[in-house]
C-alpha cells in the first residue's frame, strides 16, 4: 500500500514541475529540464525492468496506419484552429508567452525535433511504461491503472493550458488529454511496444502542436 502511494504522489510531481518552470522561472528549457531530467529520468532509470521489455520495433502496419492518422489529425487541428481559434485563445497573448519563455524562431527546429522525437519516447517510458506497468503490479488492477496514470498525464498540462487558453477551456482540453492518455495505454496494451506508443504519440499530437505553432509564426512575421 505504501509503495501504491509513493507512486501515486510522484506521478503528481511532474505537475508541480511545470508550475515552477512556466510561472516562476518562467523558462521554456528550464521547464523541460525539470521535467525531463529531474521527475521523468530517475524514474525511467529505476523502472527500466517495466519497461524494457517492450522496447520493441514497431510493426510495420502499425507505422502504416499512423502515419495518414496523424496528418489527418495535424489538418483537423489547424482547420479547428482556423475556425474557432478566437473562442479558445488570444494570438497575441501566446505570441507574448512564447517571447516571455525564450521561445524564438532560432530554437523552433532544434526545439521541435526535441518535441517531435525525444519528448514522446521519454513521456511514453514514464506515463506507460513505469506509471501504468508499476501501478498494474502493485495496484492488480488494470482499470485503476489505466485511469490514474492517464489523469496524471493529462494533469501535468494543465498549468500550461491555464496559460494559453481561456477560463473554461483549460479544464476541458485537460479533460480531453486525459481521454487521449487512456488511447495511448490502450495502444500500448495492444500493441506491447512502447516504441509503437512514442511514435503515434509524437505523430499525433507533438507535429500537431508544431504545425500550429508554425501558423502562428505565419501570423506574426518577425514578431518572434
């Protein structure tokens, strides 16, 4: 029980990362750094008897059926983004976090190769690979297992989304994100490759992230 506990009071931890990085230092490297290097890495390190078994190459229909997903879901996003951009967020304000977070064009492609290939593998390891395997273990249950890690995932975005969004839309893009935990743990079980799940993660969501941002830089040219 006590084991249950500590993992579950760690998988908070990434949130209050975030927090620190966003809203006090108030540095986009320094918040991965925190991220990344100080809540994911150790645990990734310590848990790698979870997951290393499922370090397995991705079959290649899984990549397949991917990789049209993922350009679908890139041109949804931007076209959602076209249509009711204004109802969830001012281009302005996030132009003005993205220079407040030392976000610039000399940082975008190193940053989004970062974003597109490093961050999934390492957000994958942790969220299903040691969260969702270790609670499976410890908690005999897969359906605790699978909801609480996908809401701790879903959780640690919100300070970021509490950022950019308008009041409302925060909580329920975290809703949303916790859902879209839940598919990537169900590809994870069903495909039993963590690789399989970092890369539908990076296509997914990540190039979707990084196509709105370079629609943003069309938006404001020479503005960051």
């Amino acid at each position: 029980m006590i084991r249950v506990v500590g993992i579950l009071l760690w998988s908070l931890v990434p949130s209050l990362a975030i927090w620190v990085g966003l809203y006090v230092i108030k540095s986009a490297a320094w918040t991965f750094f925190l991220y990344h290097v100080l809540c994911l890495a150790p645990s990734i390190m310590l848990g790698r008897s979870l997951w290393l078994p499922t370090w397995l190459k991705p079959r290649v229909r899984d990549v397949a059926l991917l990789v049209p997903t993922a350009i679908l879901f890139s041109g949804i996003a931007l076209a959602t983004y076209e249509l009711i951009g204004p109802l969830l967020l001012s281009n302005d304000a996030v132009v003005e976090l993205l220079r407040q977070q030392g976000y610039n064009k000399h940082i975008f492609w190193p940053l989004s190769f970062y974003a597109i290939v490093v961050n999934p593998v390492v957000e994958e390891i942790y969220w299903r690979g040691v969260v969702l395997n270790e609670l499976e273990h410890l908690a005999h249950t897969r359906r605790f297992a699978l909801l609480w890690s996908s809401f701790a995932y879903a959780l640690f975005h919100y300070p970021i989304f509490k950022l950019v969004l308008f009041p409302g839309w925060a909580e329920l893009g975290t809703f949303m994100l916790a859902i879209y935990g839940a598919f990537l743990a169900i590809i994870y079980k069903t495909t039993g490759s963590i690789i399989t799940t970092a890369v539908a993660h990076g296509l997914l969501t990540d190039t979707a992230v990084i196509v709105l941002i370079l629609d943003l830089f069309h938006r404001y040219p020479g503005t960051l």
